[in-house]
C-alpha cells in the first residue's frame, strides 16, 4: 500500500474520477494471519488516462484489465501480527504499507491503525477548481467512493462508523466529498483502536 493512497490521490484529481472506487480492509480476527487488502477499481477512460500519462496505476500490487476495459489493482498482504509489527518499525520494509499507514501496539495488547489521508488532501486542486469539477461532473461522482474498513474481535473507538455488532469500524469517502471546497471535507486520518483476535 506504499503507492496505493498516493494512486487515489492520483485517481481523484482526474476529470474522469467517476470510473473509480477503492476498497481498502484491514483485517486483525487472526493475530496468525493479520489480512491487508487493497483493491482500486477505474474505468477504460481513466486507466487509459494514467497510461497516457506515464504513470503506473499498481506500482506495488498486481494489476489486471477486465474484458469490459476497466482496470483493477490488487495488493493482497497477509502476515502474522508480530511480523507485522516489526515491518512496521523498518523504514524500507518489504510490505508494501509503509507510507500512509501505521500500526502499533499499546500496552494493554490493543492495536492501534492509522491510516494518513493528508496526502490526498494536498494533492486535491485548490477549493476554487474543486467546485468547478463538481459542478461539472457532480452527478457522475455520486454513487462511487473509497471505502476503508478495519476488523478486530472488538473496535474500541474510532473516528469513522462502528459496524458488524463492534467488530469493524468503516470510513466512507464519496468521491463528491472530494470536490467540496471545503479544507475538512476530508479528515486527515482514519484513526481505529481495536481489540485483536487471538
């Protein structure tokens, strides 16, 4: 996920942004296996767009072109909740998520995740171009977002939505969002205590 939010960053800057949705989940039920999952999904016009651009969409993931012309990026991580730990300590770590995300865990055997969306903010155009993409492609927008949820045996506070009976906190990010003019439409992170399954 080194590359990933920067990729939705790129995404959400482009006139065709509407072709596009991300789903990003953080797994922690199984301290053995912790899942890490990242999957963007855009359209034919925009991954042509990126291509024509010279920029590669799945940098860190596997890439694919549906038969329909969309593209999708997969970054699948899975591992134990200690070496993931101990990634994350590492500057250059092999795992793909180091940049925009961290995870730590506190003295009483809770673990916490934070994913960084300032990056996105900042590479957003100035408020005033924000509202004249959505003006133009509002309606477009409406329907298609980035989706970021976090697992665990119990969420204990959060700054998005607690779902799933306690056991997920989610943030929802649509697209429209984006394009307010307004500097917090977008929080600076996803912030997310949880108590990890064992």
């Amino acid at each position: 996920m080194r590359h990933f939010l920067k990729g939705l960053a790129l995404a959400a800057i482009l006139p065709l942004s509407a072709c596009f949705d991300a789903d990003v989940t953080a797994d922690f039920t199984d301290t053995s296996e912790v899942k890490l999952d990242a999957v963007m999904t855009m359209g034919s016009e925009i991954y042509q767009m990126t291509q024509g651009m010279g920029e590669d969409p799945c940098e860190d993931g596997v890439g694919e072109v549906n038969a329909d012309g969309s593209y999708t990026c997969s970054m699948l991580e899975r591992r134990s909740l200690d070496a993931l730990l101990a990634a994350m300590d590492e500057p250059d770590n092999d795992l793909g998520i180091g940049d925009g995300v961290t995870i730590a865990e506190l003295d009483n055997g809770n673990i916490t995740v934070s994913f960084d969306l300032s990056e996105m903010t900042s590479d957003l155009p100035p408020p005033e171009e924000r509202e004249q993409v959505a003006a133009m492609f509002g309606d477009a927008l409406v329907g298609h977002a980035m989706t970021i949820t976090v697992i665990g045996k119990e969420i204990v506070s959060t700054n998005g939505e607690i779902l799933n009976d306690g056991k997920a906190a989610q943030l929802v990010l649509p697209l429209e969002t984006m394009f307010m003019p307004m500097a917090d439409a977008i929080p600076e992170s996803f912030d997310v205590e949880l108590v990890p399954g064992r």
